[in-house]
C-alpha cells in the first residue's frame, strides 16, 4: 500500500482573503451594526480594534482556548458523536 501524504496544515481554520474566519468576524459584525445606525465606518473601525486585541488574546494561548472558555460559560453548546451505550432503548 501507498502511503499517503497529509498536507501540513489541514487543521486550519477558514480562511477569508488572508485572515482567518474568527478574525474577520468581529469586522463583519461590526461593520453591520455600524451600517445598521448609519456609522460604517466607526463600526468597521471598532471591529478592527477588537480583532486587533483577539489576535494578541489567541497568540498567547493554546488553539482552541476561546472555544473551551465559552463551552465551561455556557455559551457554546457541542453536540454529542454518539449515543450513550448505557441506555436500554433508543429514542431518536
């Protein structure tokens, strides 16, 4: 059997243009909210700022940290692979 190469970085996150899908987020958002009150470009500018200090934030700590923070507040909600194997009946 052939073995079979594993590109180098296959667990990356979504990018969009060059940055990464939760960089760009908060421009989104922001320049949403900021066209939804007539101010784009504060908006846009306030999503800048705050990707700017997320991207120091995720620099300095393990990948996937922002995740396990808003699962353990409650936050985000992951759903489960499997059924139980302890369970007599299932009930889908």
């Amino acid at each position: 059997m052939e073995p079979v190469e594993i590109p180098g970085r296959i667990d990356d996150p979504i990018h969009v243009l060059m940055w990464s899908l939760d960089e760009m987020g908060p421009i989104f958002v922001g320049l949403i909210i900021g066209m939804a009150i007539g101010q784009a470009m504060i908006g846009f500018g306030l999503g800048v700022l705050i990707t700017n200090n997320y991207r120091k934030y995720r620099d300095r700590h393990p990948d996937g940290y922002l995740f396990h923070m808003f699962y353990w507040s409650g936050f985000y909600q992951s759903t489960r692979s499997m059924v139980n194997p302890f369970i007599r009946r299932y009930l889908p």
